[in-house]
C-alpha cells in the first residue's frame, strides 16, 4: 500500500472491484451507480465520497466474495468504518460504517422496504441480525449523521442496473480528496 488513502482505495476498486460478486454488477459499477445517484440527488461532497466507499470492506475483508452465501457475515460495515476513520473525516466514515445498521433500520421502520431488497440483501440482512428493535432504533436515531447512513443505503439499495452507463472513477476523486481527514 501507498501512503496515499486514496490512492489505495481506487487501486483497490480497479482490481478487485472488477470482479464479480454476489449482485448483478460489479463492486466498481455498484460504487460508481451509488456515488452517481448521491451526486445526482444530494450534490453532497461527503455523502457522495461515503456512497463511492461504502462497500470497500468486501474488498478488505478475508472470507471472499460470497461470504454470505456460506452463512459468513463478513463485517464488511465494520472493516471499512475503521479504515475510512482513519483516513476520511467523520461524517464520510459514519455513513459507511453505518449503512448495514441503515438497512436494519429500515427494514424497522419503513413499511414496505424489505420487500424492495434485492435477493443477496435479504440473505446478508438474516446474518447482520435482522430488523431493528425499537431499543435499536432508538439507538440508532441517536448517533450523529444517522440520517446520512440512511441516504447512503437507499442509494446502495438502487445501484444495482446492470449495464448502466456512469461517470468514470476519476469524475468521483474530487469528491474523496475533499473528504479525506485533515
């Protein structure tokens, strides 16, 4: 590895993320569609590097592509909050270290929305512990930036097209070196 974060990161989507994984697109097309749809909707910097990055701990983890599949929940959430803690700033490694907590949140909250995930999540959702409690909820509600998680899953949720043209990689770098941690 690099010195530069950054650097690493998109090394790291240009050679493993090219391959297949258990959704109909690649992790590369899957951060590309995600960080699109967060510029497109948001025109938010941070939420846009936290949509590109959210899934980079499939990539770091050691259990493989279809962990999940083998009954393995690979605590993905977790490997990339505590890279992206070192690297990004707060609001970026928030977002990222919580959109699997995001999508127990929903499946909680929101009537209808566990009908809307796609097979593979369904499967990941049984092994990261289901639907929140409202003991969770509540919990989760507390933490700064929650909100932002909860964009960041939506458009992790619908950035799954197979075939859909996007910007390249590099049109999302400015995004992440203004997010990188001071």
């Amino acid at each position: 590895m690099t010195k530069n974060p950054l650097t690493d990161a998109l090394d790291v989507y240009l050679d493993l993320g090219r391959r297949p994984y258990t959704e109909v697109v690649s992790q590369l097309e899957h951060a590309l569609q995600c960080a699109w749809l967060a510029e497109r909707e948001s025109g938010d910097g941070d939420l846009v590097a936290a949509a590109f990055l959210h899934d980079i701990g499939h990539m770091m983890q050691k259990h493989g592509q279809d962990a999940a599949d083998r009954g393995i929940n690979d605590k993905h959430e977790a490997i990339a909050r505590g890279w992206a803690e070192r690297h990004f700033n707060a609001r970026v490694a928030q977002a990222v270290g919580l959109h699997v907590e995001a999508k127990r949140y929903l499946c909680a909250t929101r009537p209808g929305y566990f009908e809307t995930l796609s097979p593979a999540s369904v499967t990941s959702l049984e092994l990261q512990g289901g639907p929140m409690s409202d003991a969770e909820v509540k919990a989760f509600e507390a933490q700064p930036h929650y909100q932002d998680a909860v964009k960041v899953r939506e458009w992790d949720d619908r950035a799954k097209v197979a075939g859909l043209e996007t910007p390249d990689i590099d049109h999302f770098r400015p995004y992440m070196e203004s997010a990188l941690a001071a």
